[in-house]
C-alpha cells in the first residue's frame, strides 16, 4: 500500500535487524508524543523479512577474510526498496543515512540538515559491520555519532532521532529552548552554561548570586562568559573550528 502523505509530516523508516531495541525508546517523552500527536511516523523494517535464506539469515564471512561477519547487501536493499515504495511524495523528498563509525561526525549542522526531509530512511549495522555496495547503490550518507565504537547502529540512530526531531516544526514543547542549547549559537559550537535550580544552598555549594539578582543583562552577559569558559575546558577544539569559519 502506498501512503500519500504531506511535507508537514515526517516519516523515518529504521532498517535493522534487532528492533526491540526500539521498544522503549517510541514509548517515552517527545519522541511518543510526536507520534500519537501524528508531527512523526516510525517505522521499523527488519532485512529478516527480506531475506531468502531458509533460517532467514543476512550476514556471511568477509571477502578476502578478516574476523566476524558481514551484513549482506540484498536483505538490506530490498527493505531500503520497500520503504521508498511504500510512500509518495510531491517532490520525492527522502535522504538515507548509514549508522557507520567510519561516517561523517554527526553535529547540529548536519541534523539540521537532515531533519529538512520528509522521509528520512535510517540503516543501522550489525557485527563487522554492512556490505559497502549498501552505501553505493542506495547514495546514504555514512555518518557516526563520536570516535568509538558500538555493536551495531541502533543506539547510534537513536541519538540521531533525538537530534533531528528537536529541529521538526512542533516537536519540542517550547520551540525557543532550541536556540538558547549547546552548539546552536551565533558564535558556532559553544557549549551551554550552566544552570541551577533550588535549593539555593546544597552541601556548601550556592548558586551564583548574579542568578539571583534579577538583573537580566548581567544574567546575559554571565551566561556568555561562563560558556566560553566551559567550552575553553571541555572542548578546546571548538574555538580552532569557530576560528576557521571567520577566517
């Protein structure tokens, strides 16, 4: 069955072959109000389905040998034709990204970026890893969430979910809690400040008075200076990259 559906909805296919992992993470906070709300629509398609092995398996050993095994390209394409067939778009719309450690580093650009799309088609690995002629033939984007190394890509499509969403039309309850997060400034990747709740007082620590003086501009100017200096701590190599794009 072909679904029409509008640009303002968005659609992400997940191929994977372990899909309980995604058991929890479509029953809890933004992620399963946006879908019972109807902004989003998840799917999970396994390549088990799509396999034509009897035990209905989609990996086998490496050409030109190596440890572990790899999953195969056809079980994975035909779920990846299955999902492009299964909607309809005005203007055809959709980008496939590959879970891979060896992808693009995934950033605020990027899941912006990515987030533009009506279909997003996310295909995670497994094992050693997914047949290279899977990035070739269907033209996804390799990308990776950090320098390490995971079992498989279901984590790592999960992060990338809660990143694109915050960027769809209506996901987040407060839509200008989006420009004040990390990463997401004027100045480029800048790290949020931080922020404090009650009590006042805890175990000797306080909240900086300038917090609790009302003076917004003061606040503002605190705000600034203590991100600054949290980047400069925690991610030195942000004001080489901020430095480059001025340049």
């Amino acid at each position: 069955m072909i679904h029409q559906i509008d640009e303002n909805k968005k659609v992400i296919d997940i191929i994977s072959i372990m899909p309980e992992y995604f058991t929890s993470f479509l029953k809890v906070g933004l992620v399963e109000r946006a879908l019972k709300t109807g902004l989003v629509e998840i799917n999970i398609i396994n390549p088990r389905d799509f396999s034509e092995d009897k035990h209905k398996r989609v990996d086998d050993k490496v050409y030109g040998g190596g440890a572990g095994q790899l999953l195969m390209a056809e079980p994975i394409l035909k779920a990846y034709e299955y999902s492009l067939a299964n909607y309809k778009y005005k203007n055809k719309k959709h980008i496939t990204v590959i879970m891979s450690a060896s992808g693009k580093l995934l950033d605020s650009k990027m899941a912006e970026d990515i987030s533009g799309y009506s279909h997003i088609i996310i295909i995670c690995g497994r094992y050693e890893g997914i047949d290279a002629r899977v990035t070739d033939i269907s033209g996804g984007v390799e990308v990776s969430i950090g320098n390490y190394i995971l079992s498989g890509g279901e984590i790592a499509s999960i992060v990338l979910i809660e990143t694109i969403g915050r960027y769809f039309k209506g996901f987040m309850g407060n839509p200008d809690s989006l420009k004040e997060e990390s990463l997401s400034g004027n100045l480029g990747k800048i790290l949020e400040y931080p922020q404090y709740t009650k009590p006042k007082i805890l175990k000797g620590k306080s909240v900086p008075d300038v917090l609790l003086g009302g003076n917004h501009k003061m606040i503002s100017e605190w705000r600034a200076e203590s991100a600054l200096k949290k980047t400069a701590e925690n991610r030195r190599d942000y004001f080489s990259e901020n430095n480059k794009k001025t340049e």
